[in-house]
C-alpha cells in the first residue's frame, strides 16, 4: 500500500522512478503524488489512481527524484553581483585573468571602480598578485578585485592611493597588509585589511542588488536547491546587506526558495549588539525568509595563515613559524556571547575553518549548553578544514551540527601548494574528516560557500563520495580517503541534513507524505553508475511546494 494522506486526484504525479526518499521508513518508491503543495503519496503503480482530468503527470522515465537539495551556507547576492561584473572565477590563467580585466575595464569606460572578482590563489606564487600587474591593464582608475574566498582582494595602485596606503600604514588587527623587502604595499590585502579599501567602492544600487539576488536564485534552483542559508546577512567588508533584496522578493512574491538568514556579528563590537539582532529578526522574518540564525566569524582560511591552529603554521623550510592565525573574536567574550544568544533562542552559525577555532566553537556551544541545557538551537560549525581528533567526539555529545564544504576535500593546487607545506603531515591527515565525523555521531550538511566554490551540490557529493575533484587530472590520488561518505550519505547531509540545520526538516528534507513537494528530478540515477560518474549528473526540473522553478530545455 502507497503512504497516502487524500484518494482524490492530485495536482502532480511523478511516476515511472526511480525515487530516493531521503526517508528511512520507506528509502525507495517509483511514484509520487502532490496536491496543494504538499506531498500526499508516496508508494508504486498504486499511486496511479490519483490521476485526474487536471492533474500534471510526469514520467520520471527511470530518471531519479530527489528532495530538494538544501545549501545551509551560501552567498547568493555576492554570486550574483559578481556575475554581473569582472567575473574571474572560471579560471586560474593570470594572463586571462588580466585580459578579462582590461576587456571590462574598456567595455565599461564611466564605471569609477573595477570590481568583481573570483580569482584563484594558486595562480600566483604565494597566493599574492601585484598591484603592478593591475597597473598595466588599468592605469587611470582604482581596481578592487576580492578572490574567490573573499578573505583577500587584488588592487591596483590607483586603489592603494585611494585608500592612503603607503609603506606606513600599519596592519588593522584583523588583516594584513602583503609588502616588499621595503614595506611598501605590494597589492594584495587580507582579511580585515580589505576593508581599508573595500569601504571606499560604491555599493550597487538597490535594484542592481535585487537583481543580483533573482539571478542567483535561478542558477541555485538550476542546481536543485531549493532552500538555503545565507550565511551573511548584513553588510561585511565589500559585501552588501542582501536583507533589502529579500525584503523585495517576498513583496514582489519572488522569492521561490526558502531561506533562513544568518544574521552578520560585527567583531568589532560586542554584547551591545544583540538586541539589535533580536530587532533585526522580528523585523526580517515571515514568508519563506526567517532570519533566526546569527553568523560568527571565529577565523579566517588556511592559504593566507589567518585561520586559527592550535600549533604554529611551519615556514617554507618546515619550521615553525611565529603565526597560528587570527581568532578574531576573543574565546572568553565568545563563550558569553554564544550563550546569551543561545539564551534567547537564536541559533549559532560558526565560521570556523582551523582547529583552534573550531575547539572555541565548540567550547563556546558547550559554555551555552551548560547554562541553558540543551535548547533546539542546532547550532552549526561551517568548512571545519582542520579538526583535532579530540573534538570530532564533541559534535554529538555537544548537539553541533557540521556543516560541510565537501568541494574542499581534494588534491588541488591550493591545497597542495599553499596548504599542506604549512599545515605539516600530522595536521594535514586531519583536513575535512567527514569520515571522523559521521563514525562518531555527528549530524551532517552541506553548503557550497558559493561563490567561492560552485554551487552544483552533485560537484559536491562526488568529491565527498571520491576525494578527488571531477575536473582532477588522470591519476590525481585520492585525499584522504579513509574520509570518504557513501553517496547515500552525503545525499542526506545536502537534503535531510541541511534541513535539520535549517530548522525546515518537519517540512522538507526527505519524501514524506505531508512534507511540501520540494523535488528535484535528475537526468540518471547515480546509485547506478559508477561513483566516478557522480559528477556528471544534471539536474532537470526542480520543484518548490509543487510548483516547477527550473526546467531544462530537454526536460
């Protein structure tokens, strides 16, 4: 017998299977049945009775249905914007880069600023470009170009002058400014240094942002998800505040995806905050945006040195160096802030990329479970690049949720050349343990960081799947694979799991009669090809509470 809720017929039926649930009490069907937005039978042939005069069926044609992929840490209007500007991030070429920059530069003769971004730290030696090499493209105006991780920005000379950057100007707290033998600024800015030039490029109109958001929004559902959590809403170095862009989503009824907002914490200030956050998300949340989530950014990435380890970074001849990274807000002031947001019902979403951060994550979660109890808050720690074995038990016991960038886990230049000579053999066999993790209980999902990598959750899963990158050369091995997911696995963290970090999975996450028809339909059934194939798998047509939002032209 079908798991059914009516006998009357349905709106939409999706038939001829396979169907991968997400859903342990029934993992597999051939057929589904939706009506008023909600999913209302789930079963085989009998759910064929269901098809009325009106109703859409479509024959899946051995083709795989999916829940809705979920992305629990995006940046969709940053993706957005960036597509409309400079965009760098298809390549790793510096001569390409530079002639993309001077075909913008003189495609776009009254833009005051050259921006965009995108770019690739393995394209240059050290992962530092020049301002000079900027100059020679663009002279005459200041060119602001962040990488693809938005923890650095290539600028030009122009740019520099701008801002009144000389060999004086000294290092915010939380950045570095990259220099030569002479101390003069050498073009390339990181971390809290961006904002010594980012706060001077002007910001998109409004309209341009709100585009920038509908356009994301069509490439994320173009990609099967369906719902996601914008990791920083409010305005942070040269990224705008997207709250106005879905603020007129939801009143232009535009917005098609639902989406949780992590609210941005300002590191330069402290407790003084919350109640501005606790403003912000009465003010921000109804229809498919809740804004119940406060993102805090303990540190920054390991190819620049400033995400926090607990050893020192080793030099280019293997010693230990004087740096182990920026925890950029203080653990003690983090604890207290962690519980009193815990307190008052918010959850916690951490940036927290090396393992010193990631233990004062943890050791702030633990701080606000010992004062609250353990409230439904599902806090989550997002990249996790580096883990110490001793904390991957404290996930379950803690109740923290790992959100995983599965892209990452890969043999790639960045990695190999401007990560694993610093890290040292001992921490670099701890990078991205999804293995660790899922062996001692965690709950899992998934995220892109998109722009920083692609959005495409099945690029994702075949990394996590293989550990090693679709696009990887004959013969790259493995990354560690005793860290590999099965593709089930890895399915549920960017489905089922990240709609438990959402606070969405009593609606979404698996196909459950009752739950809404969030679908996607793919153009094979990847469980049975080989895993090296993941890959290649598209996505065809994705479904919204029923409602189609992507077709393929060959759907």
């Amino acid at each position: 017998m079908p798991q059914s809720q009516v006998t009357g017929p349905a709106d939409l039926v999706l038939t001829g299977g396979p169907v991968h649930t997400v859903d342990p009490a029934r993992s597999r069907a051939t057929a589904v049945a939706v009506h008023g937005g909600r999913i209302t039978a789930v079963g085989h042939d009998e759910v064929h009775a269901l098809i009325g005069p009106g109703t859409e069926a479509v024959d899946l044609a051995g083709k795989l249905l999916l829940p809705g992929f979920q992305d629990a840490h995006v940046h969709p209007q940053g993706a957005g914007l960036e597509l409309g500007l400079c965009h760098l991030a298809d390549t790793v070429d510096p001569a390409e880069y530079l002639r993309r920059i001077r075909a913008y530069a003189d495609a776009h003769p009254d833009v005051e600023w050259i921006t965009g971004g995108g770019w690739s730290l393995e394209a240059f030696p050290g992962g530092a470009p020049t301002a000079a090499a900027l100059d020679a493209v663009v002279p005459d105006r200041p060119v602001f170009l962040p990488n693809r991780d938005h923890h650095g920005a290539w600028v030009n000379s122009k740019a520099l002058e701008r801002a009144g950057i000389d060999a004086r100007t000294p290092d915010p707290a939380d950045g570095r400014i990259e220099r030569d033998a002479d101390g003069r600024p050498t073009g390339m800015l990181q971390e809290g240094a961006v904002h010594l030039v980012g706060h001077l490029v002007p910001d998109p109109t409004p309209e341009e942002q709100f585009a920038a958001l509908l356009r994301a929004q069509a490439v994320l559902h173009s990609h099967g998800v369906t719902a996601w959590q914008d990791a920083i809403v409010g305005a942070y170095a040269n990224m705008t505040d997207p709250a106005p862009s879905y603020r007129a989503a939801l009143d232009r009824g535009l917005l098609t995806a639902r989406v949780v907002g992590a609210l941005w914490w300002d590191r330069e200030r402290g407790a003084e905050q919350i109640p501005e956050l606790v403003a912000r998300r009465e003010e921000l949340s109804g229809g498919r945006f809740r804004a119940g989530t406060v993102k805090i950014m303990q540190d920054g990435v390991a190819e620049n040195h400033t995400a926090a380890m607990l050893d020192p970074y080793l030099t280019g001849c293997g010693c230990a160096s004087d740096g182990s990274g920026i925890s950029f807000v203080e653990p003690g002031e983090l604890k207290k802030y962690v519980t009193e947001l815990d307190a008052l019902g918010f959850q916690v979403h951490f940036h927290a990329l090396g393992d010193r951060a990631v233990r004062e994550a943890l050791d702030a979660v633990e701080a606000a479970r010992t004062a609250n109890g353990h409230r439904d808050t599902r806090h989550h720690l997002a990249h996790l690049q580096v883990v110490h074995p001793d904390d991957v038990r404290r996930f379950r016991a803690l109740g923290a949720t790992a959100n995983l960038q599965m892209l990452w886990a890969a043999h790639e230049p960045q990695m190999d050349e401007l990560t694993l000579p610093f890290l040292g053999p001992e921490r670099g066999a701890r990078q991205y343990p999804f293995g660790d993790l899922l062996r001692a209980g965690a709950t899992l999902a998934a995220g892109s960081d998109w722009p920083v990598s692609s959005p495409d959750p099945l690029q994702a899963v075949h990394v996590a799947v293989n550990r090693v990158s679709p696009d990887a050369p004959e013969g790259t091995p493995e990354f560690l694979p005793a860290q590999r997911l099965d593709l089930g696995t890895a399915l549920a963290a960017y489905t089922a799991g990240s709609a438990y970090a959402n606070h969405l999975d009593a609606l979404t996450g698996s196909i459950t009669v009752g739950k809404a028809a969030d679908l996607v339909v793919l153009d094979r059934d990847p469980f049975t090809r080989p895993a090296d194939e993941i890959a290649a798998t598209r996505v065809l047509q994705t479904f919204v509470d029923g409602a189609r939002v992507h077709a393929a032209p060959d759907a």
